[in-house]
C-alpha cells in the first residue's frame, strides 16, 4: 500500500456551524473531498459572474451598445455589485475559520482577526471590486477611474487559478532579488537621464528641459522600446543612446529571467512531490486500484498535467522492472 498521505492545503477549523459551512463554499473548491458539490457551482458561478463583468465593461466603451443597452448593463452592474458585496462581508465573517498560523495569533480576539484579513492583498482587491460602485453614489467621481478599477475584478480570478498561485508565491520568495533588480534600473535610468540631459539640453531645450523630464526618454530607451517622440540629435548624444540601448537589453532582461527560473524551479519541485510519491508506492510492488486513486488526488492537487503524471509512473515502473530483473540475475 502507499505510504502517501495527502493533506487539505490550508489548516482549518473543523465546527458544524453555519459559519464553517459558508467558509467551506467560499474557499476554492477542492478536488477529491466529499460535500463539494456547493462549493464546486459557487466557484464556477462567481468566475462566470467576474469574466462576464469584464466583458460587460468592455461593451460599455462602445458607444452603440452603450446608446441601446445602457439600462440592461447599469443593471447587471447592480447585480453584480450586490453579489460582491456579500461575497466580501461572508468572507470577512468566515474568516476566523482559519486556524491561526502563529500562538500569538490564537489570542486574538475574532474582531482582531478580521481587521488582519481585511488588509491582506486578496481582502483588498475584493473591496475593489465594490468601492467604485458605492463611491459614485456619493461622490463625483471620474468614469474612466471607475472602469479602471472595475478591472481589478479579474484580480478575484487569482484565488481560482493555480498557476496564479505559482507565480505570486515565485514573487513573494524572490522579492529581495527582484528589488535589487530593479534598483540596478532606476540606477542606471538616473544615470541615463543625467548623461543625456547634459549632452542634449543646448539642442533640444524643450525635450530634454531637466533631468525628470529627461527619465522619460531614459525609460524607454533602458526598455528598448523606442516610441521615437524624444530622440537625440547630435553625435555624442546618439553615442549616448546607442550605450544605453545595449546596456538596457542586458538589465531589461534580469526580472524576467529571475521569475522564470524560479517559476521552473516550482514546476520541478512540483514534479519531485509526485515522482517521491509514486515512487513509495511503486517500491511496495505492482500498483493496486487505491495506489492510483492516491496518486491522482496527488496530481489534482499539485496541478500536474495528466500525461506527465503517467510518464513519470511508467519511468518509474520500468526503472523498478529492471531493477528487480537485476536482482534475480544476481
């Protein structure tokens, strides 16, 4: 039998209250757990309900649409807005059914708690996705602001997505390393700026007035994006610039390949599991009908592809074939 034991991600406390059973349909749904059936159609409705606020967005921008249908949509906004909001306030009073993560926190009084959530960046954006509604009710606030922030809706669509997951918690463990990427750019785009406001203020006054003004054509450049606008025109200022090109391909570079170093390193951690896995079962002998069910729940819950998993157990099983067919030529 396999030695795996697969664990619910996320410590709970387990009440028979209806507190705990809201917390239950609002968290994602969970793959392989009896009585998810409620929580399984809340995540597909409220992902249907965000995607379709996007979209509705999107169509408020055409002006044909906007002249016929202007009604229909204020109305879904209505709707949605109230479905938000109570999704908001449900999770910040389910919120206590966490387990405290430290002894310190298991003294908090509940009030306590829910403040620590409501700060928390996923508490944010679902606030977000609400305020702008309520804010046009009592203040004159600009629409393009408000569809903007209407935006942060598919935000929420990170608390569903696994991959999501992947690349907040890539960032979160490689934050030192990103800032001190990123310091080297401002560095260098100060540096930039500077350079070519002494080599072209004289030429171009008006483009290159001071050295804020002159970040923006230093942006760009580092950025290698080139919109042409502000350019320099004499000799060493395109020196200058052609330096600043080539050394921005090589700093432009270094978020990019940190995060997705990283975020491959994940993936193989992810693989590791699975492969450490089968591997305990596989060692036991031939794979039984419950050996695979546990695998499977393994590969739902470390979102591996299916094909993948299968190619990691028939490498391992023809690896243990041969290692057994060595063993009785001994």
């Amino acid at each position: 039998m396999m030695k795996y034991q697969v664990r619910e991600q996320g410590n709970t406390m387990h009440h028979n209250t209806l507190r705990s059973r809201v917390y239950r349909i609002l968290r994602p749904y969970r793959q392989y757990t009896q009585g998810e059936y409620i929580s399984r159609l809340f995540d597909i409705m409220l992902i249907t309900l965000i995607i379709t606020n996007a979209l509705a967005m999107l169509l408020m921008t055409v002006e044909p649409i906007h002249r016929q249908y202007r009604t229909q949509l204020h109305q879904f906004e209505v709707f949605s807005v109230i479905i938000f909001t109570i999704e908001y306030f449900a999770r910040v009073w389910t919120c206590v059914e966490v387990a405290p993560k430290s002894s310190r926190e298991r003294t908090w009084p509940n009030w306590k708690r829910r403040l620590r959530y409501m700060v928390t960046p996923i508490a944010i954006v679902d606030l977000l996705a609400i305020l702008p509604f309520y804010l046009s009710m009592f203040v004159a606030v600009d629409l393009r602001i408000l569809r903007l922030l209407r935006l942060t809706r598919l935000i929420k669509l990170g608390r569903y997505s696994t991959s999501m997951q992947t690349l907040t918690q890539v960032i979160r463990a490689e934050a030192r390393t990103l800032l001190a990427a990123l310091s080297v750019l401002m560095i260098t785009m100060i540096f930039a700026a500077t350079g070519i406001y002494y080599l072209e203020k004289d030429v171009q006054p008006q483009e290159f007035s001071s050295i804020p003004a002159a970040m923006w054509w230093a942006m760009i450049t580092l950025t290698t994006v080139g919109y042409g606008d502000v350019v320099p025109v004499t000799l060493m200022g395109r020196i200058f610039g052609g330096l600043i090109t080539l050394l921005g391909i090589g700093l432009y570079a270094l978020p990019a390949g940190i995060l997705s170093s990283s975020f491959t390193a994940r993936v193989h951690l992810r693989q590791e599991r699975f492969r450490e896995a089968a591997s305990s079962a596989i060692a036991d002998g031939d794979l039984s009908e419950r050996d695979f069910e546990h695998l499977e729940k393994i590969r739902g819950l470390l979102d591996m592809d299916q094909e993948e998993a299968k190619l990691i157990i028939r490498l391992l099983q023809h690896r243990h074939s041969q290692g057994e067919t060595g063993d009785t030529d001994t």
